[in-house]
C-alpha cells in the first residue's frame, strides 16, 4: 500500500500525495524464483510458499514482483522512515535483511533500521506473545510508532 501509494499518490483520484510517516514489516514475506542460502531447496516446499504468497496477494504479484522486492521504484517510497524486523532462525530472515540494504542503498531519502530477534522463528511473537522477546520486540515496534530510534530500545543487529 505504501508502495502504491508512492506510485499513484493517495487522496482525490490519486492527484495528492499524503506523506506516510513511518512502515514496519514484522517478519516480513519475501521470497523469490531463486532460493538464497538461508532458503530451502525443496521444491515442494517452495511451491508451497508460492502458492501462500498468491493466496495473501490474491494472485496479483508474483515473489519476484517489485511489491514484493526492492528495485530502482523504491526510491519513490513516501514514508521518511521503515522498520524491519526479522527471526534469527526464520528461513526468509535473509530476504527481510536484503531488503533493508537495498533500500538504504537506492537513493531512497529516509532511514531504515533492521531488528533482529535471534533463536526465533518466522513471526514467533504471534505464538509466544507472553515471552520477553515478544516483548522487546513489542517495545521496539511501539518506539518506532513513537519516533524513536530502534537501536535506543533494544539490540539492533545491521548485519
């Protein structure tokens, strides 16, 4: 949405474009044609995180649509700040940690922190809410929504 936004501008028919102020991804879902060295080889179980993504994007994208990756229209990205954070042990940690180079390298004008939970798994908060990773990760998303820099809150790993 914000990506779209950027591109077409929000407001009357498109014509005025509203500023976002901030984007978190929490574990994002990257995923791509080519597999990185974090990701499985598996076909089955690549088919299977493909046909995930087309069910949440209704068919619309593909994995290796610019939606869903960084590429030169990330510039054009209308929020001053983004929020990423990701799973030590989650399979799609590396793709979430690429996209926050990549954005900070393509000429994009705002900052963008990288939290990283390690010994967890993709979105493990949802199913240990009560723990304190959860918690720190909580915390730092409520920093971010704040204004807050990322790494006054918790570790920060920019790796």
């Amino acid at each position: 949405v914000a990506l779209r936004a950027g591109w077409e501008g929000l407001g009357n028919g498109g014509a005025a474009v509203t500023t976002i102020r901030g984007l978190a991804l929490l574990d994002p879902h990257f995923w791509g044609k080519r597999p990185v060295p974090s990701e499985t080889t598996d076909e089955d179980t690549r088919r299977w995180r493909e046909r995930t993504w087309s069910f949440v994007c209704g068919g619309r994208y593909g994995v290796d649509d610019p939606v869903a990756m960084p590429r030169e229209e990330w510039r054009r990205l209308p929020c001053a700040r983004v929020l990423v954070t990701v799973a030590g042990l989650d399979m799609l940690s590396a793709r979430g940690r690429a996209y926050v180079h990549a954005l900070r390298a393509s000429g994009w004008p705002g900052e963008a922190e990288l939290y990283e939970t390690p010994g967890e798994y993709h979105v493990y908060f949802l199913n240990k809410p009560d723990r304190e990773k959860a918690a720190k990760e909580m915390e730092v998303l409520v920093n971010f929504i704040n204004g807050d820099q990322v790494s006054n809150t918790a570790s920060r790993m920019d790796a």
